[in-house]
C-alpha cells in the first residue's frame, strides 16, 4: 500500500484511513454529510495525490493525443484544459482524464488513480507510430483539490495571480504559498468551484499548512475520498470503475460532448456508427420519489418489475436529502420525466429521471 506525501498529516488530523486505488488514503475527518457542507458552503481541501500525472513532449506530442483521447485536442491553448476520454478497441473506455497544454509541444494527462498503468500502457502501445516523448511523472507530484465558494477569496493572498480571473478549465503556472512553478487549475469534481493544485511531493506539505493558515478564518477544513463521492454524484459526474468503465461507450454514458469525430481516433469508425444508429441503452439520472437509498449494482425495473438496468452509482444526497443515483437503462426509458423504480432489497421504489445536475447552487 503505497502512501502520499501528507499520510502521517492526515493520520494525524485524526482521518479515518482506507486502501484505495493502491494508496493509503483519508476517507474522512469528522463525517461526510459535515464534509460535503463544508465544500458546498465554504471551503474544503483534499489530498488526491493518488491521481496520475504523465507528461508527453516533442513534435508529434497533439498527434498521440488526437489518436488516444475521444475529444479534439486541437482546441487546446497554452494555460487551457480539456476533459476527455481514452476509448478502448471495443467500443468501451480505457479511462476518463484531463488533458492540460503546458507549453506548445507538451502536454499533461492526469488520469484515474487505479488505471495509471493500464493507461500508460495502451497510450504506449499506439507511440510506437508517434514516437512521442511519454514520462510518467504520478510518484513525483502531489495534488491538492481547494474547493468551494469561498476558495478564491481564501487563497487569494497565497499566490500573485489574480484567482478571480482564472476561468474555469483553465490554468496558470505561477507562485502559490512561497513555490514556484505550481499549476493553479480551475478545476474540480465537486461543482462548488475552487482549484486544483500540483506540486512536487516535497512541497506539498509547506503549501498544505499555508493553505489552511489563509483559509482559517473562511472555516477551511480537511476533506475525504467519501465527501468527494457524494459532491461529484450531486453534479452526475462520471465515476470511473462505477458509471464508465472498459465496457461502456462514451455515447452511452452522455460523453457525446467529449467525442469529436472531425478527426481519427481509436475505434472512431465504431463510435461514429453506434452514433448515428443510437446507443442501445444510457446512463440516466433518476431521483427516489419516497425513502431509500440506491446503491451501486441494484436493478433498476419497469412498472412490471421487470429489471431493465442496474444502478452504477447511488446515495443518499446530504444537499437535498433525497435518494439519488445513475444507472443505465434502454433509450425508452431515459427521457426526462421517465417512472422508473429500484429494487431496494426487497422493496421496489419509485423513481423519476431527471436533467441533471442534482445539485443547483
């Protein structure tokens, strides 16, 4: 079980410690309804230095790019980001990630925790044509997640950037709490706003104690893994290993946004056809109309009680306090509006697909 640079600080702040991904990570401080608050109303910080960093440079850095990854990375600018996918051969996805343009020719991918290997090795394995210059940076480098309303206002003093003026997916490389060279990104999986931060693992804990001394009097507080989980299915932001996976399409799980096909990429042809036939089921968004919780791996059935999907993710949301969930069902089922119902152990219940994002600020 591998460690992060800020283990021993979160051990000692108390946080309850699981294995996750293959690190040893806080799932939480105090309680994820306390934690999920935080971030919605003020400010909160994790640790998610877990997540994989790869660095790609030289001249056919874009092309690499543009082949492996679903969205067109030809729009990128230096100081801009990109959210994307890495379809398979299949018609699944080897992974969703963030692609960023450091400089021109270089670029970096930040990809999911459990698939740094699988990803590097199927980016790999199609260099052989671009002979791109490929580094995987994720041991070296720590990121923090600052999120929330009030995390501008918060770390505004920390950084000579104007953090107002940070629009969101984009990035600047500058000072942040006395280091140089940080990337300051407006991105985040909470839908409250706030930055991303990557640093190497042996600034991290100089800039995690400035953080919480400048977000002090904004009530600044440590956030877990399970907050997260709550927060980004508020959002219906897309779980990798839960509501995308190796066998599910971007078509059917609503990425169509991140899928151009003005250019060649892997297994395009195949996802270009499934688009113009329509996928054979989607990822929906359905809300609990009495009491329950969804869970991930319930059916999800017809008013006959006939199964006709299973739920990829679910919750109780701390911010409505109503049961919510993804999961995917056949196209007839999935307009906005749609009954549908989950079986709950032994109780079927009620539910209706809604337009998402659950959350509205």
């Amino acid at each position: 079980m591998k460690n992060t640079a800020l283990t021993t600080t979160h051990e000692s702040l108390g946080a309850k410690m699981v294995p996750f991904a293959g690190y040893n990570m806080p799932v939480s401080y105090e309680g994820v309804n306390a934690e999920h608050e935080t971030v919605r109303n003020s400010v909160g910080v994790f640790d998610v230095s877990h997540m994989g960093e790869f660095l790609i440079s030289g001249s056919t850095a874009l092309d690499l790019i543009q082949k492996v990854s679903s969205n067109d990375a030809t729009k990128l600018t230096i100081g801009r980001a990109q959210y994307s996918c890495l379809p398979n051969e299949t018609g699944g996805i080897v992974d969703d990630l963030i692609i960023y343009k450091i400089k021109e020719e270089q670029y970096l991918l930040v990809v999911n925790a459990s698939n740094i290997e699988k990803d590097w090795n199927h980016i790999s394995s199609y260099n052989d044509e671009f002979k791109a210059d490929m580094k995987n940076i994720s041991e070296g480098y720590s990121l923090l997640a600052i999120q929330g309303p009030k995390a501008v206002e918060a770390m505004q003093s920390l950084t000579s950037v104007n953090l107002a003026d940070i629009k969101f997916y984009h990035f600047e490389v500058s000072d942040f709490a006395a280091i140089d060279n940080v990337i300051i990104s407006a991105t985040g999986y909470t839908g409250s706003g706030g930055f991303e931060i990557y640093c190497k693992n042996d600034e991290v804990k100089q800039i995690w104690d400035k953080v919480f001394e400048a977000g002090a009097d904004f009530g600044i507080k440590p956030i877990g893994l399970a907050a997260r989980d709550t927060l980004r299915l508020e959002m219906g932001y897309c779980l990798y290993g839960n509501d995308i996976d190796d066998n599910t399409s971007p078509l059917e799980a609503g990425l169509g946004w991140v899928t151009k096909f003005n250019k060649d990429f892997v297994n395009s042809a195949a996802l270009e056809k499934e688009k113009q036939h329509g996928p054979k089921r989607k990822l929906v968004a359905f809300e609990l109309n009495e009491r329950g919780i969804p869970r991930h791996g319930y059916d999800i059935v017809d008013g006959n009680g006939k199964t006709i999907g299973v739920v990829t993710s679910g919750t109780m949301s701390p911010s409505m306090g109503t049961g919510i969930g993804l999961g995917y069902v056949p196209p007839i089922f999935s307009d906005v509006g749609s009954k549908i119902s989950i079986q709950i152990r032994k109780n079927v219940v009620p539910a209706s697909v809604i337009k998402l994002p659950f959350y509205k600020k």
